[in-house]
C-alpha cells in the first residue's frame, strides 16, 4: 500500500521540479530582457561601486571645501585617527557575517591597555608590552567566545556583561589616575612611518590585517564556514561544519586584534585611562554595517568595509578641517548608515516593478 | 508556592534579599526607611525606560536610542522652561513624552517601513538624536539657574508624603503590566516575540507590533529625559550617555531573554531595583564608586550564565518525564 503512494509521491515531486525549471528559464528570460543597459545600471548597484561613489563625492566635496584637503601627506596622517577601529573591523565582519555580534571590543581596548600600562610602570620593555597587550586581548575574546559557544547563549547579552566587566575592572584599577610611564620606543608603533618616511606603520599593519582577512573569508574552508553558519547555523551543523569551534575562534581572534588595536592606540596617545577607546564598539559596528555586512548574517565581504572605513574617515577629516563638531559629525554618520541601507533597497524595489510591468502586459 | 519558587525571577529576587541582608550587616543605615526612599528616587529613571526597552528586547530587537531620547526632551523641555518660563512646568512631562514618542516612531518606522534591523535603526537614531540635541543649544549647556524652580521641583514634589518620581514610576510600572497582560496588543507583541511566523499566520501586523513597540519606548524614554533633566538640574548634550545599555543589562538581569518571546515586567522591575541596591549599597558601606562598573558586568555575567544553566536544568527534567 506504501509502495504507490512513494511513487505518487515522487511523481508530484517531479512536477514541482519541472515547475522549478520553468521557474528558471522565465528568470533567465528576465535576465536577457534586461539588456545592456540595465546590466550596466546592475553594475553600479552593487553595495561596493556606491560606497565607492559616495567616496568620491566624498573627497571632490571636501576638496572644494577646503584646499588644503587633497594633499597626499595630509590625508596619510588623517589615517591615523581610523587604523585603530579598522584593525578591529576586520574580525567583526567575522563575527557579524556568522550572525553574531560583538559590543565588548572597546573595553577590550582598555582591559589590554590596562595591563600594558601596569607593566610599563613596572618597567617592561616594548617587545613585552607587546605581547601584554596582545595576549590579554586574546584571552579576553576567549572568555567571551566560551560563555557565547559553550553556554548558547547570544552574543549581545555576553558581550554587554562582558563590556562593562572588562572597562570595570580597568576603572577599579586606576580609579581617576592614568599610566603614562611607557619606554621611549614604544611610540614608534602608534606613531611611526615606514617607506621612506610617509606611510604610517600602523597603516602598513592594517593592510596587511586586511589582506589575511580577506584571504581567509575568500579562499580558506574557514571563510566558508562563516558563510555557511551564517545562512543557516542548524544546516551548517548538520554538514558537518564544527560550527562552535568556528565561532569560538573567531572571537577569541576578534579579542587579539582588539589588543593589537590597544597596543596602536596606547602607544599613540602614550597613556592608559579608564576611558580610553570609549564608545568605538558602536562606531567600529557602523562602519562594517556600512561597508555591506548584513547584520542579520550570512552576506558580506573586506572589499566594502575597506571603501567604507576609508569613506567615513576621510568623510569626519574633511569635516574636521572646516570645524564641524564631532557631535555634528554624528548626525551625518547616522543618516548615511540609514540612506546607505535604504537606498539600494528603493532602487531595488524600483526596478523589480518597472521589470514587472515591462513583462505582464 | 511551589511554582512561585520555580520561576526565574526568583534567583534575582532571592540575591537582592541577600545583598540587602549582606549590607545592612556592615552598614545598618542601609535598610533604614530613608535610605530606601534615596534607593527608589535614584531607580525610577532606570525601571521606567527599562521598561520601554523590555517590550523592545521581547520582539527580539534592541533600542540603543533611548538614553539619546532622554537627552533630546531633556534639552528641549530645558529650553522651552529657559525661554518660555510661563508655561506650567507639569505640562512640560507630557511634552516629553510626546517628544519621545514622536523620536521612538521615527526609529520605529525605520524597522518597521524600511526593513532596518532594530540595532541598526536604533544606533543611527542614537547618533541623529543625539547630534540634535548638542546643535539644538550649539553645544552650550542649560544650568539650574536658568531653569524655573518649578521645573527642576518636578521630580521631588511631595504627593502624600512620596516623590512624584516614584508615583510616575508606580503609575508606568502599572501601566506597563495592564498592557502586557491584559490587552490584545500587548499579548500581541509575546505573540510576534515567541514565534514570528506563527504570529503572523494568527493575523498580527508585523508593522503594528514594531510601531507600537518602538513608540513606547521613546514615549517612556521621553517622559524619563525630563525628570532627569530637572533632577539633576543639568540639561546637555552628555545626559545620559550610555544609559542605553543599563537598561539593557537591567532587562537581561531581570531573565528577559535577548533572543526575545520571553520575560516579565516584575521580572524588569526586580532587575532593575538590583542594579539601583548595588549602586546605593556601594557608597552606603564605602566602597570606591570606581567598582561599580566591574561589579555590574560581574553581576550581569553572572545572571545570564544562572539563568542559562537553569533554563537548561528545566529542559532536560521536562525530557527526562517525557514517555517513549
């Protein structure tokens, strides 16, 4: 009795899948109907090539603003105030892309500058302070990928609790005090240039922070994971993906590069308060968003954030250098993060209907 | 009683009653009437927007912008009181609210309308709101001797032998509860938290569960940012900053899950009075103000971790009486 019901069974699942097929071609019909100008409008709709023009009304803007902005050493130097948060907007796309989200890395800042400066007032040298600095991040992010993984529980109420536990404990420790007792040669890596003296080494080290992360998301079965646990955690497990383990490693790697970002940062401002780097989680979160990471999972790439990091920062110099306040700047910041998301989406719904009405009569 | 015991606000109820006990040990002034009056005063603001953000978290969504909100209609009822001194300061409160309202339909309408994710909308808003706020007096502050007496009387006017804080505050707590358990939009939103897709087959409107959400919220927020103002009798664009995130921690304290569909207003309430025993018990037995911010991550670390291994406990005593 089972026996023809399986195949009745079957017999309508290969109608749905014929239906499948026409389903297609009438996509593909669409497709070719588009034509060249359309494919070319397609172009120019991708997330990146409009954060692209948006950069470059950007900086034609701010040139017309102000001529001193266009000038190569100028805006090298300006790259100084955005290395930092960059550095750490790498692993947050990591993070972002598998669903998750990370609200701790500023107190991470903190917390790894905190002991840095600890043993800079103990006397230590730069290449221990270093690795101070590094290893507390690690260690950090670690506590924050076990809690998140080990317990399943969601990332934003860990890395809430964790935020205020990791800025807590470096209030408790300097209270209203600050360590700004580092060895003279400390300064060279927040402050220094390499190449012929007009790149600044900070720079140097995002890029190549940037070519990892974007080797890694690309061309390694780790970056695949990522997509995957984003798109569907329950079948990426299901496929053997050691999806814990995945997201284990990318927080722990979020709270090293969140260190390395306190090394830069203490190093270049030559102290460590309580207060240090606050706020940056929200500012780091915007620009990742920006740069086309959804943050719902599953979809994003390092070539977008790199134009937005660049884009917001140049954006805030610009602004800078005609005296907008920074509070001013933020309402800027905000309304861009909203059109730049909204934008693409008008577009898209624009044409689908225009598309529509071109097929149906 | 047995089910009272079973219920996850207890573990917060329960570590309140020991930390008070604890306190009052060392310090025995900590449980004298007076002291919890200045404990309630200094909770109010916290329970009220944590609970605008409580029915945020319950669909699954966050508001960052709330301590943004409170900052926006502190300064604008500053300012209408600085420049206007002839309006009623009580009627100043409902202009907040209603400013706050208008302010959480915005964020609302960008979730709702445009598609935004809620911590998105809401960290855009915060920035926009908050940018306002500085333009709206060019960055200057509004001091107490601008301001009427009246206004900054608002918060601490007697009213049978109570603040007028803690009145509003029981009237919101009131409110709030009647709302989520009594009316169909209320019910509504731990319908659309609990299961989305289930909800919407019922027939609840995706949009009108976010509005209404995301409205309160600035509504509570709002009516917050005046009594704040005029408590503290300082009206600038730093009010409040990072508020946000208490009101969060103090929903997640009281076993709001953040993945939404779940938690309680008592639930709020308790989270919320633990954070304001902790702050006060601190300076009652002298304590470095410098500690508060390590203890309340401790402390919230700490909640959700419990909260996680009970929830689990439950589950698997539920699977274990399950026939097979």
């Amino acid at each position: 009795m089972s026996a023809p019901d399986k195949n009745n069974a079957d017999g309508a699942d290969l109608g749905d899948v014929s239906q499948g097929v026409a389903l297609v071609d009438e996509s593909r019909l669409i497709q070719g109907r588009l034509g060249r100008g359309a494919r070319f409008l397609g172009f120019f709709l991708t997330w990146e090539s409009l954060l692209f023009i948006l950069f470059l009304a950007v900086m034609v803007l701010n040139s017309f603003l102000s001529p001193v902005f266009l000038d190569p050493t100028n805006l090298l130097d300006a790259s100084f105030n955005f290395t930092e948060k960059a550095i750490i907007a790498m692993p947050m796309i990591f993070v972002i892309i598998c669903g998750d989200i990370d609200i701790s890395v500023a107190s991470i800042i903190a917390l790894s500058s905190l002991f840095m400066g600890m043993a800079g007032q103990a006397g230590a040298a730069t290449p221990t302070l270093v690795c101070i600095g590094l290893v507390v991040g690690l260690l950090a992010g670690f506590f924050n990928g076990l809690l998140i993984t080990r317990l399943d529980i969601p990332a934003i109420a860990v890395t809430i609790g964790s935020m205020s536990l990791f800025r807590g404990i470096a209030n408790a420790v300097l209270g209203d005090k600050a360590y700004t007792k580092y060895p003279s040669d400390f300064g060279f890596l927040g402050q220094g240039y390499a190449i012929g003296g007009v790149v600044p080494f900070q720079l140097l080290v995002l890029v190549a922070v940037a070519g990892a992360a974007a080797l890694v998301l690309n061309r390694t079965v780790v970056g695949r994971y990522v997509y995957a646990i984003g798109n569907n955690k329950t079948a990426a497990k299901f496929t053997g993906v050691p999806v814990e383990n995945v997201r284990l490693g990318i927080f722990a790697v979020t709270g090293l590069l969140s260190g390395l970002a306190a090394v830069f940062l203490t190093s270049r401002i030559g102290s460590t308060r309580p207060n240090i780097a606050s706020g940056w989680e929200l500012d780091i979160i915007t620009t990742v968003v920006l740069g086309g990471v959804a943050i719902a999972g599953g979809k994003g790439n390092v070539a977008g954030v790199i134009i937005a990091i660049f884009l917001l920062g140049f954006m805030k110099f610009g602004m800078g250098v005609i005296n907008v306040p920074g509070k001013v700047m933020n309402i800027v910041t905000g309304v861009l993060l909203v059109v730049a998301i909204l934008l693409p989406r008008a577009v898209e719904a624009a044409r689908k209907k225009a598309l529509l009405n071109r097929i149906v009569p | 009683m047995k089910r009272l015991f079973k219920r996850k606000e207890m573990t917060v109820v329960i570590s309140l009653m020991a930390l008070c006990l604890l306190v009052s040990l060392r310090a025995p002034g900590f449980l004298a009437p007076k002291n919890i009056d200045s404990i309630l005063n200094d909770t109010c603001a916290l329970i009220i927007v944590a609970l605008g953000q409580f029915m945020v978290i319950l669909i699954g969504g966050i508001d960052l912008s709330v301590a943004s909100t409170m900052a926006f209609t502190g300064m604008a009822t500053a300012l209408i009181n600085q420049y206007n001194p002839g309006i009623p300061a009580w009627l100043l409160l409902p202009a907040g609210a209603a400013i706050g309202a208008v302010l959480g339909m915005a964020t609302g309408s960008l979730v709702a309308y445009g598609g935004l994710p809620p911590i998105i909308a809401s960290i855009a808003t915060m920035s926009v709101y908050r940018g306002i706020v500085f333009v709206m007096n060019k960055g200057a502050w509004v001091t107490p001797h601008e301001m009427t007496a009246d206004y900054l009387a608002i918060p601490s006017a007697p009213f049978l032998g109570v603040s007028s804080m803690i009145w509003i505050t029981v009237a919101v707590i009131a409110a709030a509860a009647v709302f989520m358990r009594l009316t169909s939009s209320g019910r509504e939103v731990y319908a659309f938290g609990g299961n989305k897709t289930a909800a919407l087959f019922a027939g609840v409107s995706e949009r009108k569960v976010e509005m209404v959400v995301f409205t309160i919220s600035g509504l509570l927020a709002g009516l917050v940012g005046v009594l704040w103002v005029s408590r503290y009798g300082m009206a600038h664009s730093e009010t409040a900053a990072g508020f946000e995130l208490q009101t969060v921690a103090a929903c997640v304290l009281g076993g709001v899950s953040m993945a939404g569909g779940s938690g309680t207003v008592l639930g709020v309430l308790i989270g919320a009075l633990f954070f304001g025993a902790i702050n006060n018990a601190l300076t009652v037995v002298n304590f470095s103000p410098f500690y508060q911010m390590a203890i309340q991550g401790f402390v919230i670390l700490f909640a959700i971790v419990s909260n996680t291994l009970i929830d689990r406990k439950n589950q698997m005593r539920l699977v274990a009486r399950r026939k097979i």
